[in-house]
C-alpha cells in the first residue's frame, strides 16, 4: 500500500545504486547472482515480516505488548532475535485513536532493516524527510492518503545511527477471531513507519 512520493530529481537514490551495481559487476567485484540473493534475502527473509510478527504477537498477548513499550529492544531480542546491528537499540512507539506516530531519518536512511526489510524509496527522499518535520499532517494527507482529524496528535520520531524507530499499529476492527499467524498478514511496512493507519481499516480493506 505504499504510495508513490514526489522524489527530489537531483537525488535520484535508484540510479545511483543502479550505476553503482553496474559499475562493481562490470568490475567483476559483484555477481548480479549476489545482487539478486541480497535482496531476497531481506524481501522474504528479513522483510517486513519480521516486523509484523511483533506487531501480531503484540497485538495478541497483553505481557509481551507491555514489555513491548516499556523494553523493546529487550522484548524483541528474548522472543524473536530481529533486531540486528550491535548497539543500535529498537524503539517501539503504540498509535492509539488521539495519536500517530510517524518514524524519519532527516540525516540520511537510518531503517530498521531486519523488522522492516528495505526502506522505500521515498523514505530516503529530500521531500520526505523535509516536509514530515515541517507539515506531518499536510504530508500524511496528500501523499500517503491519510487524512487525520485534528484532534490527533502526529508525533515525528527521526532515527540516528544509535536508534532505530518502529511503529505499533492499531488493531484493526473485526479481527478478534484471527490468529497471530493471520494478524501479522494484515501488517504493512507502511504501517510500521507510520504512514498508514491500520486502526482505521477493515480487514477486507486490508487482505
């Protein structure tokens, strides 16, 4: 569900990376074989999924949600052993009906990339991560469609090389009767970042 953010022309991160894949293949310092078992790897391995495990398993059990807010580096690593690099600390932060939470990194990239898989393109953008800081709710509404009241607190958490930032989505209505394995289906990476409101949603809106 993510959409399609208007990306500064003069920092086109996509070329870049293209031109740079070709140059080091050309080089012979890289295997297009290597390029592709990478990228795999964090698509189906460690994506996003991995992210909406914890998410589910929040959801589902009151404890480990708990612990969840208060530890999370801690609650991950015990249950689930995704939070990665050594000395980066995961933090988790709960949307509820009055706030949204929404995670940047102005400085560069910074991603939970073992919870989240790889950033999107437009996470990585001059205009993301400019017009979050300055206009969150303008920016929520016109680029992500998500248009929240104004009595809803948007709270913008941007990431360092110390920390990484996820969010816990609402559950959404009409899944009591769903499984953990079920929930974390209906998990998006965009949710866990903040620019989409699960809370909000049906679940047929949502498989």
């Amino acid at each position: 569900m993510s959409k399609s953010l208007p990306v500064d022309k003069t920092e086109d991160n996509e070329a870049r990376a293209r031109a740079l894949q070709s140059l080091l293949i050309e080089k012979e310092m890289l295997s297009t074989d290597a390029v592709d078992a990478i990228i795999s790897k964090f698509e189906e391995d460690i994506g996003p999924m991995n992210g909406a495990r914890v998410v589910a398993r929040a959801w589902t059990d009151p404890d480990f949600k708990k612990q969840l807010i208060e530890n999370s580096t801690e609650a991950i690593n015990s249950e689930f052993g995704h939070t990665g690099m050594e000395s980066v600390d995961v933090e988790v932060y709960e949307n509820t009906p009055d706030i949204q939470h929404v995670v940047i990194c102005t400085l560069c990239s910074c991603f939970a990339w073992p919870l989240l898989g790889l950033p999107p393109t437009w996470f990585k953008s001059g205009p993301y991560r400019a017009q979050m800081v300055k206009h969150p709710r303008k920016t929520l509404r016109e680029d992500f469609d998500l248009d929240l009241d104004e009595d809803v607190e948007i709270k913008v958490w941007d990431q360092s090389a110390e920390v990484r930032y996820m969010v816990l989505p609402q559950r959404p209505e009409g899944t009591e009767d769903m499984t953990e394995e079920e929930l974390a289906e209906l998990v998006t990476r965009d949710s866990m970042i903040g620019v989409e409101r699960l809370g909000d949603m049906s679940v047929d809106e949502l498989k």
